[in-house]
C-alpha cells in the first residue's frame, strides 16, 4: 500500500536512523540538523507544541516553509494536528511535496487521514498500554510514535522504568517504534533504545535546542553513537 522508501528501510533493518523534530520552522535549523547528520525531519501542522510553546498553523499558513523543506532532498514527516487536521487534499499536496508520514496523537486519527497515500505514524499517551499499542499496529503499513512519558516527565533523564515500558511496546508489536524526546535523551540512551528493538530516535527541542549551534551540539554526538 506504501513504497518501501529508505527511510522505511532504515527504521526495519536496525539502522537506527536519528529523526529531527523541528522545534520551530526555521530553514536553518533544519540544514543544521541535515549537516550534523539527522536522516530525516519531522515538522508540524495545526499544533501547540507543549515542549517548546510553539503553535504551527495551517496547511495554508506553513506551505511555503514546506516547499523550502522539500528542496532539501530528505525524508520528511508531519504532525498533522490535533483537533484540526489536513483536508484530503491537502495531504494530496503534503504527499506531492515529498512528506512520507504524517503523525496524530490516536485519539485525532480522522478516516480520511488514512486513505491518503502518507503512511501513518499515530502516537500512543501517556496513558497508552501495551494493548493500545497492539491495536494501533494493525494498521496497514504504520509506525508507531512510543509518546508514552507525561507532561510531568518532560526533560527528566530516562530511568530503568522508562527503558521497561519502551521494551513492552516494541515487544507487543511488529511494527516500527520510534520514541520521541520527551525525557533529556543521550547518547547512550540512544544505544539503550536500539538494543532493546526501537526503530528510531525522534530528537526535539528537549535535546536539540533551538538554534543552529544546539542543534548541531546535540544532533552529531547521537548520529555518532
């Protein structure tokens, strides 16, 4: 139903590819991320980002920002919104510029957003159990984003705990899991993560930053690693 893109092969054959989730859209961020080695980036639509207090607007809003992101050449992936999301048409044009993926939180998983030629990334909750996780991964062709840690978590170092739930989520599924950076991840959590199963890391603000320097800072000791 999907192509098979690099990107897709990366995240399934233990590449372990770094993803870069834009903590705002800043072209230069995004060629910092690219420069230090990031294999794909994640970007935003219709959202209040709660790590950074960021909003991202509509499709109409945010299209010229993703025409420059599509000259980049990278495998590019979107959070679609929250209670508002893309018309069918426009991830028609989400797909002709280039987006792969597009990723909602289960609960805004509108009909329409499946039909689309984008493959599916839906985020579990911190709520969200293994169960959940398993009937997420019965759709055709997804990834799935292990969002699992609450907003009171956010920027804490990763525990033994954490790993623990991690592992339960991919040992669930048979899909792809990528977990995002809710928690201060390091390198050596990246390693952690790879050795129990996750796809991929999806790195934002928490421990990029949000300037070119931090991005560069962060991004190439995990790519590295």
């Amino acid at each position: 139903m999907y192509p098979e893109t690099p990107l897709y092969r990366a995240l399934t054959d233990g590449t372990f590819p770094v993803i870069v989730s834009l903590a705002r859209h800043d072209l230069d961020l995004a060629k910092a991320a690219l420069d230090a080695g990031a294999y794909a980036l994640k970007t935003h639509l219709n959202a209040y980002h709660r790590a950074t207090g960021t909003t991202f607007g509509s499709f109409a809003e945010e299209r010229p920002f993703f025409g420059q992101l599509a000259k980049l050449g990278c495998p590019l992936l979107v959070m679609a919104g929250q209670e508002t999301v893309p018309t069918a048409e426009e991830m028609d044009a989400l797909h002709n510029l280039g987006f792969e993926g597009f990723n909602v939180y289960a609960d805004h998983l509108q009909p329409h957003l499946l039909q689309s030629k984008l493959r599916p990334m839906p985020a579990l909750s911190d709520a969200s159990t293994p169960k959940d996780a398993k009937k997420l991964a019965s759709l055709p062709g997804c990834i799935l984003e292990a969002s699992i840690s609450p907003f009171t978590r956010y920027r804490s170092a990763m525990t033994d705990a954490d790993l623990s739930r991690y592992q339960e989520i991919v040992r669930a599924v048979d899909v792809p899991v990528i977990v995002p950076s809710q928690l201060m991840l390091t390198p050596e959590d990246g390693r952690r993560l790879q050795q129990i199963g996750v796809a991929a890391p999806l790195l934002g603000a928490i421990v990029t930053g949000d300037t070119p320097a931090t991005m560069s800072a962060s991004i190439r000791p995990f790519v590295q690693a």
